[in-house]
C-alpha cells in the first residue's frame, strides 16, 4: 500500500497545506476525506448539484497522485457508479483539467469545483461513456430517467439537515418605504439579511438583484466553474455569503 513515503517532502507539505483548507473552508457541496498517512490518495463525497439527475445523491470519487505531482495531473475516478457522459463505465473521469489543460498551480480544489460542475455540464463531444453521450444528444429526458435511476440505486444518500427557522432563500424583492425611518432594531438576534435584496431609490428590481449577486460572488471567491474544465459553458455555482458581508449590510442598515 502506498504511503506519504512515496512522495517527495515538499509535496506533503503543499498538500497538507491544500488539505487543511480544504478542512476549513470546503467548496460547495464536497466534502474531503483524508488518510494521514498516504496523501497519494485523495477522496471526496459530491452531492449531485440540484436540478440535475443526480440530485439526492453523494458520490464518491477519488484523485490518485504520482510522485511528480503537481508537474503531472492527478487521475480521477468515481468510486460511485454513476451514469454520466464523461465518466467511463470503470469510474475513469474526462475533463480537460486533468489531462491537457492541466497547470502546476492548479490545486485540488480547482479539480474538484471542476469535477462537480461536470455533473451539472456534461460534454457528451467527448464521451468516455458512448452510451450516456448519445443519449444525453439525441434524448435527453431518456438520459435524464437513466441518470436518476443510476442515482436512486447506487449514490449514496444525503444526512437529512435539522430543521431550523432559517429564511427562505427567495429572490423576491422585498419592497421597503425607504421615505420613512428604518426601525432601529437590526440586532444581533435577527435572521441574516444576506439573502435579501432591498430596492434602493431611483433603482429597478432587476438591478438591484444583479448588484446583491455581484457582491455575494465576490464575498464567496468561487461562485464559478473554473474554466479549463471541458465543459460546454460555463455555469455559475451558488454563492455562500460570508458572514464579513451579513455584518457590512448590518452597518449599512444602521447608518440609514
């Protein structure tokens, strides 16, 4: 069995780097699994992005590292079975980051974001799996039934979530009378404000939405598949909005 022997000293350090961020702030919907003592093997569970057929489920997949990493791209593989274009029958992985756009100073997270936003835009140009590829061209409601189905029996199934009084993420624009004097009571107790988009003055409500979008992409570094990831477009990923943005609207409140 492979151990961190078998890798170069200043790699184990770039990846117990990369590792523990990853610990620390995991991309959306990826969560990383380590074994201390062998990083040559780097295993991460994805949740099937919403919308998609692979929605309701946890796949497993996993980066296998060579000595020469990063000089070389890691190769990955699905664990999971899963029905996709770009995933051949032996849960081999085709995107272009891990074979001919592949950079040095690409690091695991980028891999993964781009393996994720595989899953919501396959690339059946380039199919591994000649099957799924044809069918997702010729008919896709007969791809999508067969995903599903790949997904209903062998992904894994998500941890349901505690209920809390969370606010409902809506893009509704909440119309406030901005003529009469905000309430003082923005206090710590009250639900975060960041999902809300609050009309502003001589402002349309699609603008105002654009703007609060902006500001949360930029507040959460990654709201984008990467490009170099062999997909057909690219395809924005949900934003997590940091609580630095929660507390700046906060005082912005309090200042009207």
């Amino acid at each position: 069995m492979a151990t961190n022997e078998n890798l170069p000293p200043n790699v184990i350090r770039q990846l117990a780097k990369e590792l523990k961020n990853l610990d620390e702030s995991p991309p959306e919907g990826i969560k990383v699994t380590v074994n201390e003592d062998d990083f040559s093997t780097i295993f991460a569970d994805i949740e099937g992005p919403a919308g998609t057929p692979y929605e309701n489920g946890i796949f497993r997949m996993k980066l296998l590292l060579s000595r020469d990493f990063p000089q070389s791209p890691p190769k990955g593989y699905f664990v999971t079975k899963i029905f996709h274009p770009n995933i051949a029958t032996n849960g081999e992985i085709c995107v272009n980051t891990l074979k001919k756009d592949w950079n040095p100073s690409l690091g695991l997270r980028h891999v993964l974001i781009v393996v994720r936003c595989l899953l919501i835009e396959p690339f059946p140009e380039s199919a591994l799996n000649e099957q799924a590829g044809k069918m997702l061209l010729e008919n896709y409601e007969e791809y999508s039934r067969h995903a599903r189905l790949y997904t209903g029996i062998h992904a894994l199934r998500p941890k349901p979530k505690a209920k809390t009084p969370a606010m409902s993420e809506s893009t509704t624009v909440i119309n406030v009378d901005l003529q009469k004097p905000l309430e003082p009571a923005v206090t710590a107790s009250a639900p975060p404000l960041s999902p809300l988009n609050i009309a502003k003055p001589g402002a349309t409500d699609a603008a105002s939405e654009k703007n609060d979008a902006g500001n949360a992409a930029a507040a959460a570094g990654e709201a984008t598949c990467p490009a170099g990831g062999g997909t057909a477009a690219e395809r924005k990923m949900p934003a997590v909005v940091s609580k630095k943005l929660v507390d700046a609207r906060k005082k912005s409140l309090k200042r009207l």
